[in-house]
C-alpha cells in the first residue's frame, strides 16, 4: 500500500509541474485565440491555424477532379458494365508566417508585461473531418492534430458523374470541415486543476472552377485503342484509395513488351501512400497490333505475396488494374 501511495503521489507533482493550458483563461490576438499556461506567465499556447487551400508550384489552386471511363471486360468478369470512377484532390495548408507570430509575441509583451513570452501550439486529442457537396458527406478522424496537408477522396459512379456534371455548368462550391478537440487543465469546483477539452471547428470552402483552371478538371476513358504506337502506359490502382482489401500491403505490376530477343520488362509498386496513377515509359514503341503482357503480385500486411499469372493486353494505352471483384452492379442492386 505505501507503494501504491507513493507512485500516486509521484505522478500527482509530476502532472502539475507540467506545463499545461488553461482552458479558462484565454485572450484574442492578432484574430487568434490564445491561452495562458496554468503555470507559467510567460507561456501561451496557439490555437490551430485555419485551414486555407493550398497552392501548387505552377500558382495553381491545389485541387482536381479526375474522372475515369471504361467498359467492363471478360477476364474481370464485368463485361458490357460501363465503369466510372471519381477522385477528388485537395490541398490543404495551415502555416503560420513568421511575422504574425512577431506581431503575437509584441503585443502579449506589451499587454501583459511579459518579458520573452514562448508561444507554443495547444495540444489536440482528436480530429474529425467532413467533406460536404450537394446531400453527399464523406467523413474521416484521427486521435492526434490533423497533420495531412492533402485530401483525396474516391467517387463513385453517381458522385462522379454528378461532381462533373456541376462543375461543367459552372462554379460548383464544396466545404471542408474540421472538428478538433484542444486538450488542457481547467480548475474545478474545488479549486483544483483537472483535464479538460474544449472544441474548436473551421471550414474551407473550396471552388470547383472549370472554366477558370481547366488544367485541373480530366475525364479519361481506360482501356481505349490507341491511334499508333506506344512508348508507355498509363496504369491506374484504386485498390488502396478505396480501401477494397484491408489485408493488402502492395500490389507490383510487372509489364512486358515483346522484342526479337527477351521481352522488355518493366514494373511499378502502388502503396496505401502512393498515387492512384502512375505511367510506365519505355525505351521503344511498338506497333498497335503486338500486345503486351501483365503479371500482378499482391503482398500482404502478414508477409504474404501471391502472384498472378502473365495476362495478354492488346495494345491497351491505359491499364487499371485495381480488383474489383467485390463490386455489384447498381442497376441490379437497385432491382
């Protein structure tokens, strides 16, 4: 028991010697709200920064629709079914610039009277997300500050079609929310310090503007013939995107194109953290009436790894190779 007595009081003086917000005493500055620390008078803690869009390297707003067509085959035991698939791209920034954290720091200095005040960023227990359009809302969460600086979300076939759609007619608006919960300490009825958590919410709203930025809106049809040779391949994996098989860890793609001598092989990885796309290039072209050959291996989060067997394309210039297998079709579910 005096083990037990003294363990607890160990970690009731080391719990309050930590610095800690006051959920209680807080202050705006600068348009940001700010609390003080339960200990320390020099100390404050910032909330979290508003989310805005973020920007890409061409100036260009960071966000993109991309739409993809095709038409169901044998081998994949879809055939005649017309596929669309959606993914919705959004950038996200929440920096700070150095001189309005200055401007922070001169005014709680001059306010307050405190000398070298330490601005820190208030801790976040938990994180909920919600991107709303029309009557559609598409949710995720994490136990920590949202970290991500990207949003990509997969649609499906009526999401797809009606995103495009009313982008097409004109400026279409979309809305980010977050709901994060800020941690601290607040003082109880009998004086003392307990945990606490107070809520803090934002909303981005986002334009989807074709006419404006056309370079970020695409509608691909996969599986197409091509006009003339090629000289690399465009394949497509939404396995992960769409989280189809929790078990899977990777899926490699090996691609073979025919020559005189060994047929020339090239291969790419897609991940949970890699694109849905991504293009092979080869060193030759090949005429349109020689197919290639396409051989898959799954690994798995246990160790894991099947591998498929070599499969026959004819001179296909986009390549999807996401396992589809546990989709029904819309039309006879709704019978």
């Amino acid at each position: 028991m005096r083990i037990v007595f003294f363990l607890g009081m160990v970690l009731f003086l080391t719990c309050n010697a930590l610095a800690s917000p006051d959920l209680g005493n807080y202050r705006d500055v600068e348009g940001i709200r700010i609390f003080s620390d339960h200990l320390k008078n020099n100390q404050f803690y910032l909330t979290p920064s508003l989310p805005v869009l973020g920007t890409r390297i061409d100036t260009l707003p960071d966000v993109s629709l991309e739409i993809y067509r095709y038409l169901g085959r044998k081998g994949t035991g879809d055939s005649g079914k017309f596929w669309v698939k959606g993914v919705l791209t959004i950038g996200i920034q929440r920096e700070r610039e150095k001189a309005l954290i200055k401007q922070i720091k001169k005014a709680l200095s001059k306010t307050l009277a405190v000398k070298n005040p330490k601005l820190m960023s208030i801790p976040v227990t938990k994180t909920k997300g919600k991107l709303l359009f029309a009557d559609k809302t598409i949710e995720w969460s994490q136990g920590s500050r949202w970290s991500g600086k990207r949003i990509t979300v997969p649609l499906d076939s009526t999401m797809s079609e009606l995103l495009w759609d009313a982008v097409q007619a004109g400026q279409t608006l979309i809305s980010v929310e977050m709901a994060e919960s800020l941690s601290g300490v607040r003082k109880n009825n009998d004086n003392h310090w307990e945990a606490d958590e107070v809520p803090f919410s934002s909303t981005l709203p986002v334009e989807l503007d074709m006419k404006a930025f056309p370079s970020l809106f695409s509608r691909t049809d996969i599986g197409g013939r091509m006009v003339r040779g090629y000289t690399g391949i465009d394949i497509f994996c939404f396995d992960f995107l769409e989280h189809l098989d929790e078990t899977l860890y990777s899926k490699i793609v090996e691609v073979a194109i025919p020559t005189p001598k060994k047929p020339l092989v090239e291969s790419v990885t897609f991940r949970k953290d890699s694109d849905c796309r991504t293009r092979i290039d080869f060193k030759l072209a090949k005429d349109l009436d020689i197919a290639y050959k396409v051989r898959i291996t799954r690994v798995f989060l246990d160790g894991r790894s099947e591998k498929g067997p070599w499969i026959m394309r004819p001179g296909e210039a986009m390549l999807d190779i996401t396992d589809y297998k546990n989709e029904t079709d819309d039309k006879s579910s709704e019978e």
